[in-house]
C-alpha cells in the first residue's frame, strides 16, 4: 500500500463531482487519520470557515495551493 499524501494539519480542498472547488470557504484541514477502508486512506477533515467535519477518503481530496506572500 502506497504512504498517506496528507498528515494531520495539512489543508486541503474537495473534490466533488469531478470538480474541485476553489472557494476560500471549502478550504479544509485534516484533524485525524482514520483506517483504510476498501484499500483507500480515510482522513477526518474540519472546514476552515465554520468548523463543519466530515470524514473522506484520500480519493476526495487535493492539497490546498500555500498562500502567496
């Protein structure tokens, strides 16, 4: 099994119905890595705005583009 792409405090976007959203409302962090399920990494992710959770598969997510300075 390949290694995770994303550890605990990484921000990261969704990618939903084949889209990504770039809104910086759906930027979200990854609170908790979860076990695999049907051979894919699982992530407990919080939305950055308001605190919403959800947990995904590593299938569902992209690393959030740094911020420029």
């Amino acid at each position: 099994m390949e290694q995770r792409k994303f550890a605990v405090g990484n921000r990261v976007r969704l990618i939903l119905e084949r889209h990504r959203v770039d809104s910086p409302h759906d930027l979200y962090e990854v609170t908790k890595v979860l076990p695999v399920g049907a051979g894919v990494w699982n992530y407990r992710v919080r939305r950055v705005g308001d605190a919403q959770e959800r947990a995904v598969s590593e299938l569902e997510l992209v690393a959030a583009a740094a911020k420029k300075k």
